[in-house]
C-alpha cells in the first residue's frame, strides 16, 4: 500500500502557477518542477514570478546569506 497517492485532479481554490506554460491553474496540472504553489487566490498566482523576484532580490541583498566578501578578505 503506498502512503502517498498521487493526486491526478486538483482541489478547488487552489491556485497554482506553471513556469512551463507560463499560466495560471487552479488545482495541479503539472509536474511540481514546472510549478510554483499553493496560493489561496488566483491574483496571487497571476503574481508568483513578481514574488520570486522580490523573494531573490531579498535573499541577494541579505548578508546574512553572502559572506563572500567574508572570504575574499581571508584569502588576502
């Protein structure tokens, strides 16, 4: 018996965004790689490329995640 079945058909209200087709879907169409989601509304969905932007930006300017500089200044 599998723990985990695979859902073929997705629930109502949940919104995806796929990077493949580059679209909006309510419930899972495609593969989890070509797809950002859950989101609860589909203006959410319509927006998760601005939000991994923002997210990327964040995670880019954070200095917490770079110490590369930290490196650089050990190396000389």
């Amino acid at each position: 018996m599998a723990l985990f079945k695979k859902r073929t058909v997705g629930k109502p209200g949940e919104w995806y965004y796929c990077l493949e087709h580059q679209k909006v879907e309510e419930g899972p169409e495609c593969p989890n790689k070509d797809r950002f989601g859950p989101y609860a509304t589909r203006t959410e969905a319509e927006h998760a490329m601005d939000t991994a932007r923002e997210r990327n930006l964040e995670w880019e300017s954070d200095p917490k995640w770079h110490d590369a500089k930290a490196r650089n200044d050990d190396e000389t």
